[in-house]
C-alpha cells in the first residue's frame, strides 16, 4: 500500500498531464482504504473535484483542508484554499462569498506569498471573479492590471496553464469591453501559447470559448465548428469528460443551427454517451463518500453497542457483587444462628446432664430416707410389740 505522500505525487502528476480523471481514481482508491487524508491531499482532490465541477464535494474537502492550514499555518496553501473557494462560490454565482475569499487573500497578504504558482493562480481567480461578477469600467481596469501582473510572473511559473487562462482573459475583456478585432487576435496569441508550451486542458478550454465568440456574437458558426472539431481528438485523448461532453454539445447545437441533422443528432449522440460516463464516475464518487460515511455510522455503532455492552456487563458485575454481599452476609448470619444454636443447645444439654444429675441425687437420698424411715418404723415396732408382751406378762403376773 502506497503512502499518501506518494499518492499525492502521482495523482499530481496525473494532473500535471491533464489526465484529471487518472488523478480522481488515484486518490478515491486512498479514500476507500482510509477514513481519513492528509490536507495536502484533500486539497488535490477537491481541486481535481472543482475541475469535474462537482462543487459540493470540493468545498467539503477544501473546508478540511483549510481547517489544519489554519491550526499549522500554512499561509501559502491557505490563501490557495481560499482562491479554489472563491471560484467555487463565482460559479454558484455568489458574489457576497465569492469576494469574501478575496477579501481573506488581500488579508494574509498575496505579496507574502513563496510559491509563484499559488500567486499567479490567485490573482488569475481574482481577474476571473470581478471580470463574472464585477462589470464597471474600475473593475476591468483592476482586472487588465491583474493580468499584466501575472504575465510578469510567467518565468517563475511552473504551471503554465495559469499564464494561458490569463491571457484568454484579457482577450475575453478586450473583445467584450474593448476592441473586438484586438480581442480576437488576443485569443489567437492565448491559443498560440497553450500549443507552444504543449498545454491541454487550457488549450481545449480556449479554443471552446474562441469557438463560442465566433458562434454568438460574429454569428460565422463554420467557424466556431473547425475550432470545435480541430480540438476535439485533443480531448477524447485526454479523456476529460467534462471537456468531451461540452464539446459534443457544441458541435451539435452547431451543425443543428446550420441545418446539418445527421452530424448534430451524431454529436447529441455522443455527449449522451459522454454523460452517462461523466456520471458514472460520479456515482463512483458518491459511492465512495457514501460508503466512507456509511462505514463511519457503522464504526460509530459498534463503539455505541460495545459501550452499551460495557454498561450491561457493568451492571451484570455490580449486581452480582450485590448478590455475593448480600450472600456473605446470609451466610455469615447463618453461621451466627447456628453458632447461637449450638451454644443454647450445649448450654441446654449441660443443664438437663445438671439436673439429671440432681434428679439422681434426689432420688438416691430419697432411696435412703425410705430405707432408713423402715429400719426406724421397724425399731419402733420392735419396740412397742416388746412393750406390749411385757405389759401382758405383767397383766398375767
């Protein structure tokens, strides 16, 4: 089993090859297996989570993560916590939220910031936030300064993408708010410097919203089709799915408005398939966070009835101590009674052996007061019968 630290670096460069799908799995299979991931990993997984646009499930993982940047003081990660919730907020379109965040960034201070990639990005999101949410002319020129400020940062950046959605950009403001021929050529050099420095999620994505100027505000939906279509094998390569269901819709609304049924009903077709597969990795998600919820309630359970078993044996072991004390004493007063028992009856058995003796005693004296009562009554008789005799030889005399 891989460490989360070696998760991390391989999800990373997954992503750093565009390949975010590739990074999501990564990262469920750590997740599967533990209850619990580190920050920098939960900030991984809602970045590439944000980029599937399930934003839910982002914010959960980036409010985890911005809870231990906080307790340790991570200020670089923290304030890049905070872009990632910023733009999650401008896409729910909450503007209150969306620029708290930014709020918080200007807070810590984006000029501290070590590492220029997290810089670079937060300012990007901050251009992007007050460009969408933000429309007076004060704002887009905040936002042009932005931009120039990140185009200065270009050769300490390591993820170039940031550079390239920063020139889209500025060719977005310039096209809507400025000159439209120099916004289109600004989107020309945007497309040119994804491809030079080989970018793709960047590159799909401009060449998405160039396709979408040509088909909405010039109208010339040929076009917005041969941008569409030459960047298409491009995404079915790369496997985003978000990206590869947009681009089929695209091109199905597109060739339906030019009249052309068979290829638009092919491309609905296919962003059908797209999005079954789309949601089926959400479902996978789902099933995963819910099958680490439901495995956290059952863990919570057990605790809940060994602790209810606890209490029960507590109770069994307090009333059989009840039980032994209560039989201790009956025993021991038992043994009281018996031993009272047997003191009355030996002292009742030495009294009858007493007067069983003095009754022996009584009758011996009583034996020899009648035998001596007979020899005197015999004497006596003796006596008078020879008192009588004399008194008869007298009489007779």
């Amino acid at each position: 089993m891989f460490s989360q630290d070696v998760v991390y670096k391989k999800a990373q460069d997954f992503l750093n090859r565009s390949k975010i799908d590739s990074a999501s799995i990564v990262i469920q299979k750590v997740l599967k297996k533990s209850n619990k991931i580190n920050s920098k990993l939960n900030l991984l997984y809602a970045q590439i989570l944000k980029n599937n646009n399930r934003i839910d499930s982002s914010y959960y993982y980036l409010d985890l993560s911005e809870k231990d940047f906080l307790k340790r003081s991570v200020n670089d990660s923290l304030i890049y916590t905070y872009a990632l919730k910023a733009e999650l907020f401008r896409f729910a379109l909450k503007k209150k939220e969306s620029l708290s965040y930014l709020k918080k960034i200007d807070l810590f201070g984006i000029e501290k910031v070590k590492n220029y990639d997290i810089k670079a990005y937060s300012l990007n999101r901050k251009m992007g936030i007050y460009d969408h949410l933000c429309t007076s002319i004060d704002t887009l020129k905040i936002v042009v300064e932005l931009g120039n400020e990140i185009l200065k940062l270009e050769n300490n950046v390591v993820d170039k993408d940031i550079i390239a959605y920063t020139l889209n950009e500025l060719a977005h403001i310039e096209y809507h708010h400025g000159n439209p021929k120099i916004g289109l050529k600004k989107f020309q050099e945007a497309l040119d410097y994804a491809e030079r420095n080989k970018l793709i999620v960047s590159n799909i994505d401009i060449h998405m919203n160039l396709a979408t100027v040509y088909y909405r505000e010039l109208n010339d939906i040929k076009q917005s089709i041969k941008l569409l279509e030459n960047i298409l094998p491009l995404a079915e390569k790369n496997k985003n799915l978000e990206q590869i269901y947009n681009l089929y819709e695209k091109l199905s609304s597109s060739y339906y408005n030019i009249g052309d049924y068979k290829k638009a009903f092919y491309y609905k077709s296919k962003s059908h398939d797209s999005f079954f597969e789309s949601n089926a990795d959400l479902v996978s998600t789902k099933l995963t966070e819910i099958e680490k919820k439901f495995n956290i309630a059952n863990k919570e359970k057990e605790i809940q009835e060994k602790e209810t078993e606890i209490k029960l044996k507590n109770i069994q072991i307090s009333n059989n101590k009840k039980r032994l004390a209560l039989f201790l004493i009956i025993f021991l007063l038992s043994l009281i009674g018996v031993a009272v028992l047997f003191y009355f009856l030996n002292k009742s058995r030495i009294q009858n052996k007493v007067l069983t003796n003095l009754s022996n005693d009584n009758k011996f004296l009583l034996s020899e007061a009648n035998h001596r009562i007979n020899n005197n009554l015999q004497l006596i008789t003796i006596l008078i019968t020879d008192k009588i005799k004399k008194s008869l030889i007298c009489r007779t005399s």
